[in-house]
C-alpha cells in the first residue's frame, strides 16, 4: 500500500470523524511531510509515540472555528506506479492561494511556495486544502 495515501487519508479521515488525534505509522519521511503540515497550520501537532517495533505518529487534528475540519480534501499526484515531477517554474498556485503543493526535493520536504522560492523542483507528492 502507499504509505504517504495512507498518511494523508488518514489526517482527513480522522478530522471529518470528529476525532482528535490520527495515528499512523512512524517514519522519518512521514515525519517530515507531518512537520510540514504543522507549519503550515493544517494541523495542531505531531508527535513520535511508542517503542521500537510498534512506534506511530500522533497527529493533532486542527478546527475551524464552526467545527468542521481545517483539512477538507487531499489529491495525490505522485503515485508509486506513476511519479510526477516539477520543476520550479512549472509550480503553480490552486485554490486561489489557500491549497498546499507538498514536493519531495533535494532540499527536503517543501510546500509550492518554499520550493518556488528556493528554485528547486522535485515530485509532487499531493495537494491538500
């Protein structure tokens, strides 16, 4: 199964179940896309829980203030089947500034607007809004 589908249906899932926290595996690659999400106000925390073979990652799921859950939707481009990749100049805004492009780069894990600013490309993991 794609472990970074599983991630992100996950988060969004959990937040319109009404649930506070989502759990999920842990690595560090899904680690970093979760601190990137944190960063960019998507959700409340993320945390490493649990011992050596049966560690996960707890995710605080963040609210609107009228109850409905901050992540609505999420549309994985980057497949394991089907890689999709950007360069800096093909990154483009979408849902008029309020999604988020999450790229795997050289640089690490990068939103659109980072990635653009650093001009470095590297494939489109998903978008989320």
């Amino acid at each position: 199964m794609d472990k970074i589908s599983n991630l992100i249906i996950n988060i969004k899932n959990s937040g319109r179940a009404g649930k506070e926290y989502a759990y999920v595996p842990f690595s560090k690659y899904k680690m970093e896309i979760v601190d990137v999400l944190k960063k960019e106000g998507l959700i409340v925390s993320a945390s490493k829980k649990g011992k050596k073979p049966a560690k996960t990652i707890e995710i605080g799921i963040l609210y609107n203030k009228d109850g409905s859950p901050k992540v609505n939707d999420v549309t994985r481009i980057s497949k394991p089947s089907k890689r999709i990749y950007m360069g800096s100049k093909d990154i483009k805004i979408f849902k008029g500034g309020k999604g988020v492009l999450i790229l795997s780069t050289p640089k690490g894990i990068l939103t659109g607007k980072e990635a653009k600013k650093e001009n470095v490309g590297g494939e489109a993991l998903f978008k989320i809004w």
